[in-house]
C-alpha cells in the first residue's frame, strides 16, 4: 500500500542560509573571489563567494561560467566606477537581501545594480524610489490644502467685520428714521404737548 506524500518546508531555512554565508564572508572563511573596486582614485578588495554572487548578480555569473581557469586560490574582478560604500552595500544586501543607505544614495544603488544585473536590488530600488515619490506628493498635497485653509480662516474674521459694520450701519439708519417729537429730547418736560401754551395766550386776549 503507497503512502501519501508529505511536503517538508522550512520557512526559515532560506533566512539561515542567507545569515550563515553572511557570517562565513565577515570571518574571510570559503571566500573563492576576490573583488577589487576602484573610484576616483580609492580603492578597496572585497572577498565574497562565487556561488553567492553568480546566484545574484548576472554580471558576476557570466563572468565566473566564461573564466578559463583559476588564476589561484581566489579569483580576481576589478570593478571600475564603482564607489566603495555602495559595492560594500550591494554586498550585504545579496548576501542579507537588506540594506540600509541614505535617501540621496538610492539612485546610486539602482545603478550598480543595473551595472552588474542583480535584479533583486533593481526591484528593491524601484520600489522604494516609488514610495519616496508618493510622499513626497503627498507632502505637498498637504502644504496646499493647509495653505488653502489658512487663506480660508483669514476671509472669514474680514466677513465678520463686515457683517457686523452692515448691522452697525442699519442701527444707526434706524434711529434717524424716527420721529424727533417721539425721542427724549422732542417731549416737553412737563407733560404738556406743544400747542397748549398757544391756545392759554388768545385766551388772555
């Protein structure tokens, strides 16, 4: 009777490989290359593994299937045009599949990457380029809708002064439209209305 078969995983398997070949570069031990990059002058030798390499990078991977043999213990790539910090970047990202880097340097990356085929790092880049962009639009979408607002809040104390110099105005429209003898000012103080001391003097005469 067959029995059924069974799928064996390990989800951290890929994440141990990569972590044990990282610290097997640090210490120098199996490094089978030696690669040496060279800019403006500096210039600085990096020992990696070749499988490692080939396995991320096209451009290595040409270079190390076409060698014609070993011209040693460890194979020899001299890189020119290549900054120092951004191969030793480019390194611990293939052999970590992470890398932090200033803002200003993402460019950078993408360049050494498209320069020796290493897709994985190409897709990172683009990727991050494109949220750095969507902030950065977002940022300013904000700055106009706040400037907007502000622009808003200084029409309406104006409008409000406005309205309320209107109300002021009508108030004051108001108290010239009554009648002067209805005011304070047009009543005798007596109580008596205007004609009565006209009609005590024809009597007298």
């Amino acid at each position: 009777m067959e029995s059924n078969a069974v799928l064996l995983e390990s989800k951290s398997s890929p994440i141990n490989l990569l972590n044990e070949m990282h610290q097997l570069r640090l210490l120098g031990h199996l490094c089978d290359v030696t690669v040496s990059v060279e800019y403006q002058g500096v210039r600085a030798e990096f020992v990696a593994h070749k499988a490692v390499l080939a396995a991320t990078s096209k451009f290595f991977k040409e270079v190390f299937l076409n060698e014609k043999g070993m011209d040693g213990p460890r194979t020899n790539v001299f890189l020119n045009e290549v900054q120092v910090a951004d191969f030793a970047s480019f390194l611990e990202f293939v052999y970590t599949a992470k890398v932090e880097v200033e803002e200003d340097r993402v460019q950078r990356m993408l360049e050494i990457a498209e320069k020796l085929k290493c897709l994985d790092l190409s897709e990172t880049c683009f990727q991050l380029k494109k949220q750095m962009l969507e902030s950065v639009l977002l940022e300013l979408q904000n700055f106009s809708e706040s400037q907007n607002s502000e622009e808003e809040s200084a029409t309406q104390p104006s409008l409000l002064l406005e309205s309320k110099a209107a109300a002021v105005a009508e108030a004051d429209q108001a108290d010239c439209l009554l009648d002067p003898a209805d005011s304070p000012v047009g009543r005798p103080s007596n109580g008596m209305s205007p004609e009565m001391p006209a009609t005590k003097s024809k009597e007298k005469m």
